[in-house]
C-alpha cells in the first residue's frame, strides 16, 4: 500500500470504530484500558474518565501513552492493514472551550455541563495527541525468518489528510 492509501485505510478505522485501548505506565507497572475515544480533525483523541482510575493517575505520573484500535470482530488472521497503533502524549484537558469541543465529540447532542469536568468533580476529558502511527501489515500466520516487524509506519499527515476528506 503507498502513502495515501495507507492514511485512507488509519482514517476508516478512526471513523468506524469508537473504542480504543489505552496503554499507561507508571513505576514501571503497565495498565491497559478501554475508552471511548473520538478524534477531532487534527487526529487528538478526546475521551472522559474518573480522576481516580488507574489510567488517569498514571497519565498525570508520565503522559506517554500507547493507543490501539481494531475490530475484535474479525475472524483471526484477517486484520491486515486494519489495527491502528498510536504513540501520544496524554494530557488533562483544561481549557474550558476545548472541553466544551471534547463533549461535543463524546456526548454528540448532550446537554453540556461541564461541573464534574473541573475542579471537585469526578471526571475529566483528556486529549491524547498522536506523535507516530502505525498499521499492522502481517499476521503472525503470515512471519517468515526474515520477518523484521509486523507493522508499516503510516504518516500522521497522511491519515490526517485522509480524516479531513472523509467528514
């Protein structure tokens, strides 16, 4: 697959698919978790989560974070080209008007209140900003001895173009 192809093919998983695994570290004690994570135009992925859970405390301890997203329901051995693998930069979302966007993103129609998103309140968005992406190009029915590595590294700008096209 060239470039374009591959960002077309990052920017349809982004679109179709909700949920992503977020991968937190903190005291060299790694933590997996599921979110619903949407992505703005400029591919931050925005997503809310109680201040007290694991991936929270570990994202204010160290802000690198590893992103996936893939379609658990294909029969095994059929995903080639279609997990999305993103190295980020997590951050709190502070700004009012950016958590306004986040909401608009994660609750589409939702009334907003943003109360428990600030200050005393329970929850917080969080915007996780791609830094290297990935896809995956072989399964592991398909590694030779001269197999390198499993993953094709797509553009950011490329599956950014490809996002944009498609709204």
């Amino acid at each position: 697959m060239n470039e374009p192809d591959l960002g077309m093919r990052a920017a349809e998983i982004l679109s179709a698919l909700l949920y992503a695994n977020i991968a937190t570290a903190s005291d060299n004690l790694p933590w997996n978790t599921p979110v619903t994570a949407v992505p703005a135009a400029n591919l931050d992925l925005y997503w809310s989560s109680w201040t007290e859970a694991v991936h929270s405390k570990n994202i204010h301890a160290n802000p690198d974070i590893f992103v996936t997203y893939y379609d658990s329901t294909r029969a095994r051995g059929t995903n080639n080209h279609r997990c999305l693998y993103l190295r980020c930069r997590a951050v709190v979302v502070s700004d009012p008007d950016e958590a306004i966007a986040a909401h608009e993103l994660i609750y589409p129609g939702a009334p907003v209140g943003l109360d428990d998103f600030f200050g005393v309140g329970l929850r917080r968005f969080y915007r996780a900003r791609p830094i290297q992406a990935w896809l995956n190009c072989l399964s592991e029915q398909q590694l030779q001895p001269g197999t390198l590595d499993m993953r094709v590294e797509v553009s950011l700008a490329a599956i950014r173009r490809a996002f944009q096209a498609s709204d």
